[in-house]
C-alpha cells in the first residue's frame, strides 16, 4: 500500500484519516505476516512485548476508541488485551486470527466513520472517565498516533529479527 500522499486529492478529511489509518494497519499486517513464526511470540526488548501483542493491542485500541468511546456500546471486555498490566496473547491465539481480526477492526472503523460527521461527539460512557465526549475528529487523530507510534516500535523489532527494514 502506498503512502497517502498529501498531494493525492481526497473527498474530505474524513478520508484522510481513513487512508492513514489503512495505511499504517496495512504496513503493521505486512511487518507481521514478514517475521519468522518463531519470531511473532518471541520478545526482543526489556519491556518484554511480542509482535503479536502488538497486534491484538491495536485491533483493542480501535475497538475502544471507536466502538466502546465514540459509539458508547457494550463491547465486553474493552481490555481485553490485557492480563494485568500487561499485553497478552494466549497461546491458541492464531498470527491469522489476530491479523484478520485487526482487519476486521479497522473495516469496522471505516464503516463507522463514513457514515458520522467528523464534528459528531462521542456517547458518554465509561471510556470518557466522566469526561466530556470528544468529537469524532479528535477520536481518529488519537488512532492516527497510537497507529505511527506502534509501526515505529514494530519496525525495530522488525528488524532485530530480521525482517524487512522500515523507512
């Protein structure tokens, strides 16, 4: 997938945070589907996160940020990628499991965002801390950092285990 150029005209900024956001999950699909089955449970920093918690973390965030704050629904366990303070995976958990189901996430936030204003406020929910609902707008550009900060962080680990070097 390329690079959503800013001098790619776009039908408006929704669409621009969507390119974005399909771009950076699209290049975090393709770091990960890229690593060595060995390499995809296996930590490489003092902190001790594995690819795949990395992944099953950002399918979380969206669903979190869009389905749990914006929307305000039920979605179970909105923390679910987590065992204490910590990511987790559990061992049956699948690298195509998690990958389609960050997919899955992020058609889900495309549909969402689609057919919303950017401007709309979010439903009051537990996601907000009692805190005011932030529009939409401020929603995606919160995704668009947790999305380049993560794809930084994935790329050296990328290439620790010698997979394909970022940019």
């Amino acid at each position: 997938m390329e690079f959503p150029s800013p001098t790619v005209p776009a039908a408006g900024r929704a669409e621009v945070f969507l390119r974005y956001l399909d771009y950076f999950r699209e290049n975090v699909v393709a770091k990960l589907s890229a690593l060595p089955a060995d390499e995809v449970r296996r930590s490489t920093l003092p902190s001790g996160w594995t690819p795949l918690e990395l992944v099953k973390h950002l399918r979380y965030v969206e669903l979190r940020w869009i389905e749990w704050g914006f929307q305000g629904r039920d979605v179970g366990d909105p923390w679910g990628d987590r065992r204490g303070d910590r990511w987790y995976v559990a061992p049956e958990e699948s690298r195509e499991e998690l990958l389609a189901a960050l997919r899955a996430q992020g058609a889900y936030t495309r549909a969402v965002v689609e057919r919303s204003e950017l401007g709309a406020h979010g439903a009051p929910s537990e996601r907000w801390e009692g805190a005011e609902p932030p529009p939409l707008e401020r929603v995606l550009f919160h995704l668009l950092q947790e999305y380049a900060r993560h794809l930084g962080h994935l790329d050296i680990v990328t290439e620790l285990a010698g997979g394909p070097v970022g940019e």
